[in-house]
C-alpha cells in the first residue's frame, strides 16, 4: 500500500562500478564529453618490489586474485589520478568516490557520484512514499539496496574483476 513503508520501484544496472544521482535536465546541458584515462596505478609485492600496471591489461588479470586476496597491494601511482577537465564527466566521475558533482561555473548541485556496492550488476532500487497532506502522496525518500549482495557471499570486498576504476 503507498504510504506505507518501502516499495520497490525499479533497478538500475550498473556496468561502471558507478552510480550518479543527477536530475536529468542537466544531461545535455552540463554533461562533457571528454577523453578518459584510466589513472596511472602500481602493485607492490610484499617484498616491497613496485610495478606499474594497467587495469584490463594481461597483467592486471594475472594478479587480480593476488589483489583481491590481498596479497599484493594495488596503489595509484603518484598519489591521486589525473584531474579531469570538467567535473560533470565520465572521465570525472570514474576517479572520484562519494563525492559532489560540481556545476560548470563550479558550484556545487549537479550532482553526486558514488561506488555501487560490488561494482558492476543490477541493484534494487526502493522508494518510501508518504502522504503530504490532502491524500497527495509524495516520494519521501530513495533506497538503492548495494549490499549484502550474493556475489560476496560472506567474504569482503577488495578489488574488481572487470575493467573499473
């Protein structure tokens, strides 16, 4: 029954291992194409030994169970990734986390990028709706469901086995 508790009302698919909460009016006027670039990492061994590695690349495979087992570490090369140009982009978006979306003039309100849960896959989405007065029954608010997800299992989450940043 609406008013009541929670319903679901969808899901979303997620193939970045990204999710962005926007209204879409602001697509076509603030969203920038612009190149991405995967940002520069390396894995350390525990011998203290460094490599630099590219995500998706032959060698990233090798080693992606040895990350997620935690068994090398995998750290960005120089600290941070590359800045993108625009802030309301794909290459933007892909290398922050929980983070504000700035408008192009630099405020803040375009919106938010965050992880989704385990990366890439379909998640619940549930809405709470409440009546507002006069029987007007309103979206009071959002739930997107990420986690437990029977990927998991019961084990944690370390590292994505898919071409993510």
């Amino acid at each position: 029954m609406r008013g009541k508790g929670w319903e679901q009302i969808g899901v979303v698919g997620v193939d970045s291992g990204m999710l962005v909460v926007s209204d879409p009016c602001y697509i076509d006027s603030e969203w920038k194409k612009e190149e991405f670039k995967f940002p520069k990492e390396e894995v350390v061994f525990p011998n203290g030994k460094v490599e630099p590695i590219m995500r998706c690349s032959k060698r990233w495979f090798e080693l992606i169970e040895d990350i997620n087992a935690d068994k090398v570490k995998l750290r960005l090369k120089g600290g941070k990734p590359e800045k993108a140009k625009y802030n309301f982009s794909y290459n933007a978006c892909a290398k922050i986390d929980g983070h504000q979306l700035n408008f192009e003039l630099g405020h803040p309100g375009v919106g938010v990028v965050f992880s989704s849960g385990v990366g890439d896959g379909i998640y619940p989405v549930y809405a709470k709706r409440v009546d507002i007065g006069g029987g007007d029954i309103r979206i009071a608010e959002v739930r997107i469901v990420m986690l437990p997800h029977s990927v998991l299992g019961e084990k944690p989450f370390k590292a994505m086995n898919k071409c993510e940043v």
